[in-house]
C-alpha cells in the first residue's frame, strides 16, 4: 500500500498539536483537587478523542497515524482515578447461619489475609485490604483459595478464563480473570476475592467506549446498571463469594462480557439494552470451548477497537 508522504506529515503535525493540547489537559486533571472536576475534564477528553480519531486513518479506515500516542494519555488520565470506586467495595465479616456459610465466611477471610500479607510484602505498604484493587491478583488469589480448600479436604476447580472466552482473543485484549467453584452440601458456590478490582473509577466511563486503541469499560459498570446484576456484584464484593445458580452465573459472566464489546458493537447493532442473550448453560460452554464465541459476536467488535467509529459523535448510554 502506498501511503501519501504529505498527508502522513501533516497528520503528524496535527497529531504533535492535538498532544499538546491533551497534556495540558491532564496536567489539569492531575493537578485539581477535585473529583468532579478530574471526571469532566477526562470525560472531554474521550469526547474529543472519539471525534477526532477518524482524521488519523489514512486508508481504508486501516491505516492510522498519531492515535495511539494520544490514546496513551488518556489511560494516563484514568489511572489518577485508581483509588476511586463507583460502588460501596467495603468488605464485611458477616455472622452465618448455616454451616456452609459459616465455612464460606472463614475461607474468604484467610484468603483475603493472605492477599493482603502478600500486598504488603511486595511493597504495597501496608494499608487495610479495602485499600487495595487487586488487579493482577486474581490467579494468586485462586490458588490460595485452593490450598485452603485442601486443607480442609474440600475440592474446588479454578476457573481461568481468557479475555474474549478464547486464548485466541487474547490479542484483542490480555490476561486472564481466575475465579474457583466448589461444592459444599451439593450446592456450588463461587468464590472471588478480586472482583472489586472491577469497581475502581479507572476504565469505568461509558464515554471511554468506541475509542481506537482502548478497551471497554471495566465489568462492574455494567454490574451496577440492573437490579439483579447489582445484587450479585454487591454479594461478591462484599462477601467474597455467592452460591451458584444458572442465574447468578449468567449475571456474573454478563458483566464480562458486556466490558469486551467496543463501540462497533453499538454502533453496528444499535443495542444500547446492555444485556445479552446468552445463558449460564452457554457461557459454560464458552469456556470449556464447546462453543465459539465468534459464532455468536463480530470479533471485530470485541476488546480494542482497531477502526474509527462512523459517527464519531455517537453517544453510548443505556437506552
């Protein structure tokens, strides 16, 4: 593909002008003392990046010059929102009734011991364990979780699951999110003593999708936006585990699945309902790779974002 040298270099002038103006803007947002005022500025940002992304797609909507560098900056932005969170993530020591409850409760509470020893030995210094995001965390987490299981000769299964449901999305995005299930009383219950990593203000403004180069919002924006997902999301978090139904499940794994779709998504398919067909029978299936989840959703409209949106004024909001 030949690439017009004069539309390149002036691409990079503007791209050199437009990063001008976004690093004084997050010397701004770094430098007020004030929330709301770090949440508007950086939700200009987005906005502005959003609008201005296609000028930097040369052909064919493939070829881009300067966006990345500025995408840079606007992670930079959301990380000054890391200790900030969009829901109550206190944890709570709570009195059970039942005997697997009360065994639950204890477990939770040795594991989130160990995370927080192990957070403060890598030099994390030493706050209380709701200080900490625990991004990162997830599959040491699970193979503790595991280890506490044994001990008391219970068996529980990790579940490691790939962003996109299949190593091979992982191009699109990173990592891995662990979790265990075990069973107690033939009652499966999930444990997850990480999830609130999912609830910090970093990667939690719906503005932030349909951007080139960023992924979606974080699962627990979507999390908050229904009842019945918000009452699972709050048992986790508080808690650190829920027992398992074919309908917490469903509501667990939707959260994730919502946070892979980018703005193609809703741009494509005009669904602003952030909800999803799929049930706790078929994200099992996802998993243990018994069904495709490309058969079922445009790869291109999962994790980041490698074209412009059309309309680049398009406003993703639940509808």
């Amino acid at each position: 593909m030949i690439i017009d040298m004069n539309k390149y270099n002036e691409l990079n002038k503007k791209a050199d002008k437009y990063n001008e103006l976004f690093m004084k803007q997050f010397s701004l947002i770094s430098k007020t003392n004030l929330l709301e005022e770090k949440i508007e500025r950086t939700k200009e940002l987005y906005l502005e990046l959003k609008r201005i992304s296609k000028e930097f797609y040369l052909v064919g909507d493939k070829e881009f010059v300067g966006l990345k560098n500025l995408a840079e900056i606007i992670t930079w932005c959301e990380n000054i929102f890391e200790e900030y969170y969009i829901t109550d993530i206190s944890t709570i020591n709570k009195e059970y009734n039942t005997s697997e409850e009360k065994l639950l409760g204890g477990i939770v509470k040795e594991a989130r011991e160990y995370l927080h020893d192990l957070l403060t030995i890598n030099g994390k210094y030493s706050h209380s364990f709701d200080y900490y995001n625990l991004e990162n965390y997830c599959e040491k987490s699970s193979d503790n979780i595991l280890e506490i299981f044994n001990k008391k000769n219970l068996i529980g299964t990790k579940i490691k699951m790939p962003y996109g449901l299949n190593l091979n999305y992982l191009v699109y995005g990173s990592g891995f999110h662990c979790f265990v299930i075990v069973e107690l009383n033939k009652n499966n219950y999930l444990v997850d003593c990480t999830y609130k990593q999912f609830f910090n203000q970093n990667r939690s403004f719906l503005e932030r999708i349909g951007i080139p180069h960023l992924l979606g919002c974080k699962p627990g924006v979507f999390m908050l936006m229904n009842e019945r997902r918000r009452k699972v999301a709050t048992k986790i978090l508080k808690e650190g585990w829920i027992k398992l139904t074919p309908e917490t499940f469903k509501d667990y794994m939707d959260g994730f699945l919502l946070s892979w779709r980018n703005g193609l998504y809703y741009e494509e398919t005009n669904d602003f309902s952030f909800t999803t067909p799929y049930t706790a029978d078929d994200y099992w299936a996802f998993l243990y790779e018994q069904k495709d989840l490309a058969n079922y959703e445009e790869i291109r409209t999962l994790g980041f974002q490698r074209e412009p949106l059309k309309n680049p004024n398009l406003v993703i909001k639940k509808r």
